[in-house]
C-alpha cells in the first residue's frame, strides 16, 4: 500500500469515475469531494466503495491465516506459512461541498487527507498503472519536491498531440504542508514556492478532456464565465475580444498543427478561439453593465372579509412568489375565527412574517383595514391586493421593477370565470396546495408576461393632477392590484376612513395622490394576477362615497385627516 492520499473533485462524472477510481486502487485512501453531482456519480462511487471494503475484510482474513504458527513440538521453534500477504485496497472517503472554485474546491479536498503527500487526480483522468512502481523510487522525505505528470489530452477517444494540447505537464503530487493551490476560480494550479523543485515522472495521465463538439462548447461556455468572474475589474474590449479570438485560432490550427488533425483539429482550434473571445467580451460585459438594481424592502398587504377558501389560494401562491415580500399582512374586515384559524395554521412554516391584522366587523371598512395593516408594515413600499387574487410567481419582482417615488402603480388582472373558479375551489376542498395553479391554465392575452409591452404601457399611461381639468374620473382604478411607497402613503394621510361601504375610495386615494404631485401609471403584462369570480358588492353606499370623492376633486385635497 502506497502511503499517499489521493485527492479527486467530481461533479457528474458517471461515466468516467469507474476507470478513475480502478486505477487508483492501490493508495491509501481516496478523498472523494462531490460538487453537487446530479447523475448517477456517487452511486457507482459508492458501489466500488462497497466492493472494496469487502475485498479488505477478504484480505484480512487471509493475512490472518498466513500469521498462524506452527510450533515445533521437538525443537520448541515456530515456523511460518508461506503467503503473498495481498494489499488492502484503498479507503474511499466521501465528502460534499458546493461549488466555490476550482482551486479552493482542490484545496478542501487536500484538507481532508490523513496523509501528509497527496496525488490530486481529476474525475475523467485515469493514471497508467506505472505509477506504483514509479512511486517507490519517489523521495517522500523531501517535501519541497512538486511532482508533474504529463497529461495525454483525448477528443473523443484520440490522444490530440497539436492545438496546445501537448505536451501537457500538471504538478500533482506534492506534501500538503508545503504547499497547496491557488484559489482561482478556473484554470487552478499548484503554488510553486521559492525552494520548490519540480520533478518529472514518466507515468502519465489519460485524460478524457472531451467526448464530442457539444461537451467542448459547454465546458467552454462555463469557463469563459468563471474566467470573467475571476477577472472582473481587469482591461478588455470587443477589440481586444476579437483579436485574442482570432490569434487564438490561427496559433492552434497553423502554428501549433492542428491542422494536421482533420476536423477534429479544426473543431479544437475554433472552439479555443471562441473560448478566448468569449471570455473577454464576457469580461468586458460585467465591467460595463451597472450594479444591479436595488430593490425596495416591500411588504405585500392581503384584505379578506370572510372568504377563507378563497384566502387559501391566495396565501397558497404567495409561497411560490420569486422574490418573496419581506412579509405578508393580511388586512382583515371583521371574519370569524375560522379565518382567523386558516392564518395561523400558516404561520408556523410561512417563509416570510405573516401577520394578522383584525378589527371587529362594524361593516365595510376597507379604508381603515388598509390603513390599520400598513401603519404595521415594516417595508418602505408597499403592494395591495384583495384576498381573492392568485399570483404568478414574478408578481412581486414585477411590482418592484417599475417601482417608483412619487407613483401610485395601477396592476391589473385576468378574470376567471364562474365555472373556473368553481373548479379551483373544488379542488381546493380536497386540501390540494396546488389548486391555485389551476388558474394559470387560462388562456388569455392578458395573462402573457411581456416586458417589452409592459415598458411600452407605463411609459405611456402616464396621468397626473391635470387630467381633472377634462374630467372628474380615472377609469380603471381598482384596489385589488395596486402598489406604491409608504412614504407617498403617509405624505397624503393614507386611504379615507370617511368611506363606509364600497365604492371610491380608491379612487379618491388616487385623486389625493395626484393633486400632491404623484404620478398614476398602469402596470399590464406583469404582475399578474388571476381575480376569482364573485358576485358584485352591494352598492347602496356608493351615492355617497360618490358624493365625498367629488368633494376631493373639488377641493383638490392632498391630504386627509383620518381620525385617530
């Protein structure tokens, strides 16, 4: 047994693990790091594991046999039985760890090792089996020796000795307490310290670099990126992207002979030149794209009068929101306790604060059911929708993408028709947590996800204070999908709690908010959400509410004084 520590990262690598690991059976041990493998890795790794570890129990047993003794009875001497003592085979250690580069990935690795000389190995190399004799005559004592191995690079099955490819010499072999790899991202290597030597085995490594043209462009694709990310901060142009690319192409192909390898040669040679090119141009893209946005904190506020089927799916879908708000108020009118019993049934696995807001049921008072859930909210911008809206799960990052102060945001949203809605609150009655997700089954223009339109519709929807000179009314102003900053809530005293029944008090917010100076903008093609059939609210206040939202626009009133 070799006294040295193998080290491998892996990440779905099923089909060359095996071969790796056979021939690395002679070591010590195996540090085996997993790097999220999603393919059947871990468990052939796990087989070989098993297998040898039931050929050591095998071996023991036979060491043991060959160390029995027979004691002469005559001469009071012990002689031994004459065996071959086979080798265990090597310990194979597993561990798991995201991936945090290859260099620092390398390194975690090593640390694991038992043994102070470690052999890094890649998953898709396999080492000739000349490195247990090699190895022997290795000089372990001295540990600022580095060991190189030359590496035979192979495109689909064919040793490639052109486009840079060969030779190829890597530092693998080395005393862990004299060294160790850089922490580079991508294109990792061994630190070479100042009273280092380097050292060239004659064993070799076959590496299977690439099966086919596809395998070549993906392990380009997330190099170029690893490689950008490395580099951020450092020159680059489109210029200089072209003119790495093209010399790239023209070194490997002529100059280094891959054109002597046919179309394999010319595949390698232009995809080296398209990695080259992608890097920089990639590196020149995140030195020149701005930071990205920061979002505000938002708070999503749900109002509910008794609907605790319907509230049901809505909070269902609030789960699945990307991004999640910082919390969830549910602005609740007066219901009975077995809603309040549905939210706290919530509560306890939620993944974002959800909270409840009640107050006692002295007839519709929606205004102050808002008003009394964002004086609660701890976000700096706050979005409101009634308990009877499914969301799509950008609705949120929809919301905070056109955010802005001084705007209120009208949302809209896709009716669902009776015999819809029926069906989802059917399934919903069969405890379903999907049920919502029928809605988004609709097949409606509305219901399309379109940046480019919903870009075009805000610029254009704008509407302020002067559109009262041509009429006392905005069309489409509806609470059941609206969002805008706290701060612009309390600049105009929140929503009216004059307001007793439905009817205009939207609107009548909306009127304030514009005469302080903010803006009205519509929101369509994103932040969708699907509004479930319901019977029309009884509109006997709406005369009246009628009559104090003229008062408003008469007045231009910027502010209301709620009473406390």
């Amino acid at each position: 047994m070799i006294n040295i520590s193998v080290c491998i990262i892996v990440k779905n690598a099923k089909d060359t693990i095996k071969e790796c690991l056979e021939a690395l059976k002679g070591f010590d041990e195996i540090i085996l790091l997993d790097n999220d493998s999603a393919d059947s890795t871990l468990e052939i790794v796990r087989e070989i594991s098993d297998t040898w570890i039931r050929e050591s129990s095998d071996i023991k047993n036979i060491n043991l046999a060959c160390d029995l003794t027979i004691k002469d009875s005559t001469t009071n001497l012990t002689s031994q039985t004459n065996c071959l003592n086979p080798s265990k085979p090597a310990e194979i250690r597993i561990f798991k760890s995201p991936f945090i580069g290859f260099g620092a990935l390398k390194n975690l690795a090593v640390s694991k090792a038992r043994n102070e000389w470690v052999f890094v190995v890649d998953s898709d190399e396999v080492i000739e089996q000349g490195i247990y004799d090699e190895i022997k005559t290795l000089d372990l004592n001295n540990k600022s020796i580095i060991y190189a191995l030359e590496r035979k690079n192979l495109y689909a099955g064919e040793w490639i000795k052109a486009c840079g490819w060969s030779p190829d010499f890597v530092l693998r072999i080395f005393n862990k307490s004299f060294t160790c790899f850089n922490e580079n991202l991508v294109h990792e290597s061994v630190i070479l310290p100042k009273d280092s030597t380097k050292c060239y085995l004659k064993t070799a490594l076959k590496h299977y670099a690439y099966d086919d043209v596809a395998h070549l462009i993906d392990k380009m694709q997330i190099y170029s990126n690893l490689y950008a990310k490395q580099n951020i901060g450092k020159s680059s142009s489109p210029t200089k992207a072209f003119m790495h690319g093209t010399w790239s192409f023209i070194q490997n192909y002529f100059f280094k002979k891959g054109i002597f390898y046919g179309y394999k040669g010319f595949v390698i040679s232009f995809c080296n030149a398209l990695g080259a090119f992608f890097k920089y141009i990639k590196l020149y893209e995140l030195n020149t794209t701005p930071p990205p946005r920061t979002y505000a904190l938002c708070s999503l506020i749900i109002t509910t009068y008794n609907q605790k089927e319907r509230l049901s799916l809505v909070i269902d879908s609030v789960r699945d929101l990307q991004p999640l708000p910082i919390e969830v108020i549910i602005a609740d009118d007066g219901s009975l306790q077995d809603t309040r019993d549905l939210i706290e049934s919530y509560m306890h696995d939620f993944p974002c604060p959800l909270k409840h807001i009640w107050q006692e049921d002295k007839g519709f008072r929606l205004a102050k059911s808002r008003n009394s859930a964002i004086k609660v909210a701890k976000g700096d911008y706050i979005v409101i929708i009634d308990g009877d809206m499914i969301l799509e799960k950008s609705f949120i990052k929809d919301h905070l993408n056109f955010a802005k102060k001084g705007v209120f945001l009208q949302g809209s949203r896709v009716i669902l028709t009776k015999k819809e809605t029926q069906k989802i609150l059917r399934f919903c009655k069969l405890r379903k947590d999907s049920a919502y997700k029928i809605a988004f089954r609709k097949f409606n223009f509305k219901a399309w996800r379109w940046s480019f339109l919903a870009k075009f519709i805000y610029k254009k929807s704008k509407i302020k204070a002067d559109i009262f000179e041509q009429s006392d009314f905005i069309k489409g102003v509806k609470g059941c999908n609206m969002s805008f900053f706290k701060s612009d809530f309390e600049a105009i005293g929140g929503f009216n709690e004059k307001f007793i029944g439905w009817g205009r008090e939207d609107s009548e917010f909306v009127a304030r908010f514009l005469f302080a100076g903010g803006e009205f903008r519509r929101l369509k093609f994103g932040a969708i959400a699907y509004h479930l059939y319901h019977d029309e609210s009884p509109k006997a206040s709406l005369e009246s509410n009628h009559k104090l939202y003229l008062e408003t626009i008469k007045d231009k009133s910027k502010f209301c004084k709620n009473p406390l």
